[in-house]
C-alpha cells in the first residue's frame, strides 16, 4: 500500500482519561512543530491545543488517525475510515489492548517515525453483514461492517439458541448454544478467544465461527475460506435473539430473519508498531 503524504492528523481522545489528554497534548506540539495540523473532537481539541473537529468528518479531513484509547475506541473509529483507508495509529492506555498496540510511553517516538515515512500498515479483512427481515417486512434490510466480530446471543432471559448455519451457499450446521460468534483474524484475540476459539494471524483471510457455550460439545470453534460466504437463520421461533457487531451496535432478531455474513469490501490501515505479533502475544497473555 503506497504511504501518503501526511499532512493534517486527526487526534481521538479518551477524554475522561487524564494521561490520554496529556499524551494528545504532547502529540499536538510534536504536530505543531513539524508544521503539521493537528484536528481533534471538540471535546478535548482546546484542552490539547488542536483545531476542533466533529468525528464523523475526521476520516475526510486527515492523513492519519491517532486513537488514544481502548480497543473499543479504535473499533468504532476503524468502522468510521474503512471506506477510506485511511492509516490508523492505537496507542494503548494501558489496558488488554491488540489493536492499540503502542504503549503511551512509544506514542511521541512512534508519530515521529511517521511523518518521516518510516513505517508499514496492515491491511485488515473487515465483516460486512447483511440482516434481512422475513418477519417484519415493513422493516428495511440492514447492513453493517465489522472489524472484530458478529455475534448472535440470547436476550438476558432467553434459552439455548437453535442456529440453522450455511457456509458456501451449503448446508454446514445446526448449533444448540447460547450463541455463535463469527470473527475475523483480528477479532480472534476478542469474544472468540474467551470462547475457545484459536488465535489467527491478523492478516490472514479467513472467518473464524465460534459457538458460546454449545449443547453438544462436538461443536468446535472452526476456521474457514475468507471467499466463503455464512448465512445464519435463528430456528426457534420463541427466542430473544440478538445480533451485535463489535459490541456496540446491535439489533433484535425476529424468527424469520436472517444473516449473511461475508468478507467487506473495505479494509482497516492499521499502522505496524515495530513489536512483532508473537511478542504482543506473549506479553498480553502473559505466555513468559
């Protein structure tokens, strides 16, 4: 992928966290010294000396994306730039983090190397997922992307889950459980790994399907082919039945609906720290 002239860097800000405004403050003087332009959410753009800037109009606007967050903030930003590719740096705040994979203390080096051109970006598949309502035909199809996962659960008070699953426009299985995850490689160290799910190299192209806590336990955590399309159908027909992309956008199930989940058309530019995957590994789930 060919590196970009950067120029203008939009800056999302953990704001109710102290030391994510003081690294964005030290970020933005970094920026301002180099003669860059620094944008930020008008949130935390005053405090951390940047121009304001609503976050829906940040993927046009920039070069480069810093998040200074989790990883939920990095999965709602890389929902917001697929379309555009634009690079994404995660600086972590110190919590479990993958994607934010520079720790705060590597973040005013790391944009350094940046701007001077000195880095790489990993292409990451996204899901896109299509709901089509069978039981409520007033109601629109809906689509959605995904970077980390597509789960289908039980409501608070639901029972076992009957999942009718295709993959390749075939049939594949039936799942008795309390839902099924379907992840791509990067989601593989999320919801699917607590799961029992394996880990895939993030590159990769595949789609993982884990199931939460099945009936049977024949029914293992399996990788397929990225050019494998998945078609969901929930079967019971009295079920409280959710559907929920990377925890945090979600909509009810009816019992004629169904999904069909395949590789998006978009990808997320995730900017390569110079810690190799195995070394993240080993130092997030602390393997010694």
């Amino acid at each position: 992928m060919a590196k970009r002239s950067i120029k203008t860097v939009g800056l999302v800000v953990k704001h109710d966290r102290a030391e994510a405004i003081t690294v964005a403050r030290a970020l933005t003087h970094l920026l301002h010294n180099e003669k860059r332009i620094a944008v930020s959410e008008p949130e935390v753009a005053a405090a951390i000396g940047a121009e304001p800037l609503e976050r829906h109009h940040l993927a046009a606007k920039s070069d480069l994306i810093v998040v200074l967050g989790g990883d939920g903030t990095m999965l709602g930003v890389a929902r917001l730039v697929a379309g555009r590719s634009t690079p994404i740096l995660g600086v972590n705040l110190g919590g479990l983090g993958f994607l934010t994979e520079v720790a705060t203390k590597e973040a005013k080096d790391a944009l350094e190397r940046i701007l001077k051109g000195k880095y790489d970006v990993d292409p990451r598949m996204m899901l896109e997922a299509s709901v089509e309502r069978g039981s409520q035909p007033e109601k629109h199809d809906e689509t959605f992307q995904a970077l980390n996962d597509i789960v289908i659960s039980k409501g608070p008070l639901g029972r076992m889950l009957l999942l009718e699953v295709m993959a390749d426009h075939k049939p594949f299985s039936i799942y008795r459980a309390d839902g099924l995850i379907i992840s791509t490689p990067t989601g593989s160290t999320a919801y699917a790994l607590s799961a029992g799910g394996p880990i895939i190299y993030p590159t990769l192209g595949a789609i993982l399907l884990a199931p939460i806590c099945p009936h049977t336990l024949t029914n293992r955590p399996i990788v397929l082919p990225d050019s494998f399309e998945v078609e969901v159908r929930v079967k019971a027909p009295d079920h409280d039945t959710t559907f929920i992309v990377d925890g945090q956008e979600s909509a009810q199930l009816g019992p004629a609906d169904s999904i069909r989940i395949r590789r998006g058309p978009y990808q997320v530019s995730l900017i390569r720290s110079e810690h190799a995957y195995f070394e993240i590994w080993r130092d997030k789930l602390h393997w010694g």
